[in-house]
C-alpha cells in the first residue's frame, strides 16, 4: 500500500503543474491591464513546477503579452479556427495566436459545445491546426447533468477524448493537456468532489493510455475545472490524478486568483 502511494506521488511530482483563468467574454482592455499588473506583482518569485496562464478575450491579447513580458505568467487563446488563413471571415488562425504570444489555446469549451456547435470533429481539427502550428492545447471535456443522470458520463467523455484526440502522434501528445470540466460544475458553485474529479481524471488517463503509450497517459497534465475557489483548490489538488485546475469566475479576480495558485502550490 505504501508503495503504491509512493509510486502514485512520484508520477504526480513528475507532471506539470498549471493553474489556468479562463476569462470567458470578459474584461475590456483597461480591465486586463489592471488585473495583470496585481497579478504579476503577487505571483513574482512562484515557479514549483507550476505554470500561471491567463486566457483572456482575444482583443487584449496583444497588449496583455506585452504586460507579462517576464514575468512568469503565460498566454492562452480561447478558441481558434481550424484552417491556417483565408476567406474565413470573423475567425481567428494558429498563426495570429502565436503571433500575440498565446503558448496554449482552449479548445473544446462546453460553452462553445453549447452555444458555437463545437464538436467533436471540430475540436479534433482546431487541435491539428494548433499543433501543426506549435501551439499547445488545452482541451475541454465533460458531461451534462442529464449525462450524468443517464450513467453515461464514461462514455461522453471517452468520445470526446477518443474523437478530440483521433489521429494524434505520441508526439503531439506533448503539447496536450486536458481540463476535465464537468458542465453542471461550471459556474454553479457545486464542485465536483475532489473523489469525484479524481475518477475521471483516472478513467481519462486510462483512455490515454489505450489510444497512447503508458508514459504519455502517466505524464499528460489533468486539470480540473467547474466552480473552483481559493476554498476548494487544495483539497482537489491533493488527489493523485488532479494536476490543475482551469478556473472561471474565480480567476477574474486577481487576489481570489492568486489565493487558487497558491493554494495549488
Ligand atoms: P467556473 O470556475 O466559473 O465554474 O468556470 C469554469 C470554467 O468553465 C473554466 O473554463
């Protein structure tokens, strides 16, 4: 028993840590500015194998990579379009995120599922794009409440992983993490419990590891997301699968931010 524990500890020491904000349509570029320049004073000096990343809307992109110059904070988009450039009017390519300095993009949202047609096969395609592009990926996974009713949470979210994930190199797989985010979680203020959160990390990563090879499904980093607050962080983190979190509401704050990613550390 101890040494699974042991051995447990040591496969999570050996994965990347990342506290994620998801901004959603958010802030307004005087707003972004201010919160990053709080958020980079508070977080000056934390590294332990965590990464800070900050999603906002992408019309503050530009002047927030020029803020985070230095700092220890990274970039992300929040969605992207799936071919390289052309007659795709309103859309946004890899290429332009790179350009404003985004390191990952959120692909796959529920709130794009649900309101944007995000599906599957597009998610797979937007995930292609930015890989082909050298951009990594957050991908976004999880059921709805009547999914979870029904019992069938492990088989939406090992559709949306084996679909998302279809035709991917172990390579590629590098460049990927995974946001398990349980749709009735989302902004609703009723979390997950860290035991259920942790099952699904499991049942991901054992997808994982039958589309991929052990060391990838052992090293992906997980994060958990729906509802996450300075008050529940730790005890998530504390559980075996959990490498993170993508926060929404409580990341528009910077102090509540920071409190996330200090209680993750
Ligand atoms: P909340 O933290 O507001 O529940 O949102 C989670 C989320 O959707 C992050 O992508």
């Amino acid at each position: 028993m101890v040494w699974v524990i042991l051995d447990m500890n040591r496969k999570k020491m050996n994965r990347k840590k990342i506290i994620a904000g998801n901004w959603k349509m958010n802030k307004v570029i005087e707003e972004s500015l201010s919160f990053i320049n709080e958020l980079k004073e508070a977080v000056r000096g934390i590294n332990d194998n965590i990464e800070i990343v900050v999603s906002p809307p992408f019309t503050a992109l530009s002047v927030i990579n020029d803020a985070i110059k230095g700092s220890n904070i990274l970039l992300a988009g929040q969605d992207v379009f799936w071919e390289d450039k052309g007659a795709y009017t309103g859309e946004i390519s890899p290429m332009m995120l790179k350009d404003v300095g985004c390191k990952y993009t959120i692909i796959g949202h529920s709130e794009r599922r649900q309101y944007c047609n995000e599906t599957n096969e597009t998610v797979n395609k937007k995930i292609k794009a930015l890989l082909r592009n050298d951009l990594s990926v957050i991908i976004c996974v999880g059921e709805t409440i009547e999914e979870r009713e029904d019992k069938r949470t492990f088989s939406v979210v090992g559709r949306q992983i084996r679909d998302g994930l279809k035709g991917l190199t172990q390579k590629d797989m590098e460049k990927v993490v995974i946001a398990y985010e349980p749709v009735w979680a989302i902004g609703t203020g009723k979390t997950a419990t860290p035991s259920q959160a942790n099952e699904m990390h499991l049942f991901i990563r054992d997808t994982i590891k039958e589309m991929f090879e052990d060391k990838i499904a052992s090293s992906i980093t997980i994060q958990y997301g729906g509802s996450v607050t300075p008050l529940n962080i730790t005890e998530l983190m504390l559980e075996s699968e959990i490498d993170g979190a993508l926060v929404g509401g409580a990341s528009l704050d910077a102090g509540s931010f920071v409190q996330i990613i200090r209680g993750a550390v």
